[in-house]
C-alpha cells in the first residue's frame, strides 16, 4: 500500500489528513463516522522515496522470479490522482531528452537495470523483447506499432490462454532501449485533464517484458576435460499494468468524450473487482471495525471476490466479462505471481475512494496462485 502525500491544492482547500501509518504494514483511517485499520505485507507512507518503494514491495525478488521462468506481473490501481503512474513510472513531464533524476525513478525503470543485471551476472544466452499495449473503450490497442492506433484482436487458444494477436514485440539489448520503447509507447497513451488530475490516464496499459533463457550445462567430454551443452530453454516475463483510476463524474466535472471514457474504465474496474458505493450490515474483516464497511462488496460476478474465495467454494470466475480481465486472467488466478500495489489520497475529501480501494486491496491479499 502506498500513500502519497497531500497535495498544495488539497492543503489550501483544507483538506484534512484521514490516513495514517501505524508501521509493521498497518494503516488507520480516522474521520467522522469512519475509524477502521488495515494490514497488509507493506505500508509506504509519503516520506517513502521510491528506492524504498522498490526494495520494500518485492519488486527485486519478482524479477529474479521472471529470470527464472515464471509469468510476474506488477499492477498498481486505486483512484484517479494517488501516484499509480508516478510508483510505476517516476515523474510524467519525463521524455528521451529530459529525462527524470535518478531518484524519481519508478518501478518499472528500477526492474529494467535489475533485469539486465541479472542477464549479465547469470553467464546464460538471454533474449529480451517487450511489447506494450493499452485497453481504451474496450478497444486493445499496440503502443508500439508505427502509425494510428487500431484495434487488435483479443483471441484465446488452450496453450496460449488470452492472448493479442499481431501484437508488436520488440528486443532490446540496453537500458536505453526498454526505457525510449517506455517513454515512446507512454506518449501515445490517451491522457486527458480534468477537476482531479491534470495527467489522468483514460486507458489500462500493460507494458510486458519477455525473456527467454537457454541455460548452459557443463558435463564430461569425450576423451577428458568438460564440455557445453544447452538446455531447455526458460521462457519467463515481467508485466507491469497501470491501471486507469476509478471514478465519479461527478467529482472529475468530465462531460461528453470523458464521460463515455469514465464509464469504460469504472465497467472494466467493476469486472475486476474494485468497486463503490455504499453498504451497511457487512461483517467487518480482522483489520477493520465494524464502521469500515461502509463501501461495497462487489456482487458475487467480479472476479477478485470470487478468487479470494477457499478453492472448494468457488464459482465459475467471468474472466470474459471485460478485455482487463481477459489479459490478467493468468497473473490472477492462473499460474503467475503478481505484485500488487494499491495507492490511495490520504485527503479526507477522498475518504470514499480510498476506503473503496483498501477493502479492495483486503480482498486481493486473500487471492492464492499455484506458480
């Protein structure tokens, strides 16, 4: 969990600060009405710099796991305006010839040197190549391919699971190059300004990062002294999905192109699991007091309710409700291992939305996969 700090506009307004670090991975929501606490496997508050975010999360571990076959992914999600981009990306007024300070570095940039690191200490014959898409109005999308954005087709097949097809992938050899495919890919990405962020992104992305491996073997040579052989290879990746951030109409001020973007990205959130709206009467969870169940349970359809359910009590989960969900499917209830990073404003105008996205956050923690 990650909290960023207030913002100078919300200080002026004299926005009070609801969310508070308890440490040990627990946070404390206090307001009129409203005191429940949380836990959870880490609390970034805002002082955190995002060294500490990286270290903290996992995110080394993730990628050593993606170096060694396995399908990682990384998601950030919560509501518009509370640092997804910023924890993934560092600062967005970043570009090839302006690029941000070593310090503002986000997630996925400190994943990229960790990852090329580990190709080279490794000793082994790796090939990398990324490709990165975004899910606008129902509608995938290549970032990367040359000329106007169109719509790609969404397929499945019993080997593949859900997959893009032509979908662009491009190798890469250097930090240099992952990072421009990133910040070129990150360009074309559809952002709009409204009342509650100035960047908001109008579309999910997901920035995928594949890595094939041929180990090498030593064994006894004919003859004497030792000689190569190569192995089956290792085919692993590394995905980073930013999140659209959920929201009211009503608090963006947005109308027209902006409204039908907004009710895209809430039905797509819904699928997935993280929801609004209020609900009284629920049990309250071993980190929360009773009055913290004043935002919804989603219906028993979405999928990160059902996925947090026991095995033996689950339903059929909808992966097919929504494209997001299609393309996550694996890294949540498949074999994948997912990291997920939940950001919330600690402004009790946003008190809401934030319960929303702890709860939310609650149930994705009981989720379980089988790598």
């Amino acid at each position: 969990l990650r909290v960023r700090p207030l913002t100078c506009t919300e200080t002026r307004r004299g926005d009070r600060q609801v969310v508070h670090s308890l440490g040990d991975g627990a946070v404390h929501v206090s307001a009129a009405r409203h005191d429940a606490t949380f836990g959870f496997s880490a609390v970034f508050d805002a002082s955190a710099s995002q060294e500490a975010v990286f270290e903290g999360s996992g995110m080394r571990q993730l990628v050593e796991l993606a170096m060694d076959g396995f399908s990682c992914t990384v998601f950030a999600f919560g509501q518009t305006g509370s640092g997804k981009t910023y924890t993934l990306m560092g600062p967005l007024t970043q570009s090839e010839t302006e690029p941000a300070s070593p310090a503002l570095l986000g997630l996925m940039q400190r994943s990229f040197t960790c990852l090329l690191e580990q190709s080279r200490s490794r000793g082994s014959d790796v090939a990398l190549s990324a490709s990165y898409l975004e899910i606008y109005n129902e509608q995938v999308r290549d970032l990367l391919s040359p000329g106007p954005p169109c719509a790609l087709p969404l397929r499945w097949s019993k080997t593949r699971g859900f997959y893009v097809e032509n979908q662009l992938r491009v190798e890469f050899e250097s930090l240099e190059a992952i990072v421009s495919l990133l910040l070129q890919g990150s360009q074309r990405r559809r952002t709009s300004a409204h009342a509650l962020n100035r960047h908001s992104s109008r579309s999910h992305a997901l920035l995928t990062i594949h890595i094939r491996r041929r180990a090498v073997s030593a064994h006894p040579a004919p003859g004497g002294g030792w000689g190569a052989s190569a192995c089956p290879s290792k085919q692993g990746t590394l995905c980073f999905v930013d999140l659209a951030g959920s929201e009211r109409v009503k608090e963006t001020g947005s109308s027209g192109e902006l409204s039908v973007e907004a009710n895209s990205i809430n039905r797509s959130l819904l699928a997935l699991g993280e929801s609004w709206g209020t609900h009284h009467g629920s049990p309250a969870g071993p980190h929360q007091s009773p009055v913290a169940s004043f935002v919804a349970h989603p219906p028993a359809g979405h999928c990160i309710s059902l996925l947090a359910k026991p095995r033996g009590k689950r339903a059929h989960i909808p992966f097919r409700d929504s494209k997001l969900t299609r393309l996550l499917a694996r890294s949540l209830g498949g074999s994948g291992i997912t990291l997920m990073v939940a950001c919330i404003s600690p402004s009790s105008r946003c008190l809401s939305e934030t319960l929303s996205t702890l709860h939310y956050a609650s149930r994705a923690r009981r989720v379980t996969t089988r790598p």
